[in-house]
C-alpha cells in the first residue's frame, strides 16, 4: 500500500518523503506546486477519484502538534517575478496533465 503527502513539493513535505523512502515506504507525492488556491485534502481527493477513475475515501485524524497552522497560502507574487513565470495548472489541471504524460 502507498502512502500519499500533499505538499509534498514542499520543504516539510519534501523531508518527510525522503526519510519515508529510506525506511522503504512506497510513496505518492501530491503537490499544487503553489498556485495561489488552496485546496482542502477532501476535495483532493475528490479530484484523484474523479481523474483516476477511483474511490478513495479521506479519514479525519487529529493533528497532535499544538500550535500547528492550519491554513497557510503561498503569496507567489515575489516567486513569479524572480523565475518570469507563474504556474501553469491548477491542481485538477496537473493531475490531468500528469496522468496524459504516464499514459503515453
């Protein structure tokens, strides 16, 4: 069985699927890349059901680190100005877009 992270693109994200992969964990990295929308992990997961043909289903656990964040969104106004270009593809954009490249 894999294990999905979102934001997995991420400085977080992009550790935690690192140390996993050491262990040997099978992986799925989901990432919006910052596109400025957020996207709750219920409607991700709408999305991949919806691209992928499956029927996952989200389940709640609580987050045991107290003072976590629970919503942040990327201002990527500096980030577009520095690179010359912005993203691309919204999430469901980039799932669709990715599932075309693997499918050739």
């Amino acid at each position: 069985m894999s294990t999905l992270i979102t934001g997995g693109a991420g400085f977080i994200g992009s550790n935690l699927v690192e140390e996993l992969l050491k262990v040997g964990e099978d992986i799925v990295v989901l990432d919006n890349m910052q596109t400025g929308k957020a996207y709750t992990f219920n409607q991700t997961v709408e999305i991949l059901n919806k691209n992928m043909g499956l029927t996952m289903k989200a389940q709640h656990v609580v987050n045991p680190i107290k003072n976590y964040v629970q919503h942040t969104l990327s201002d990527t106004a500096k980030t577009e100005k520095v690179l010359g270009f912005k993203a691309r593809y919204d999430l469901e954009e980039g799932i669709k877009e990715l599932l075309r490249f693997y499918a050739k």
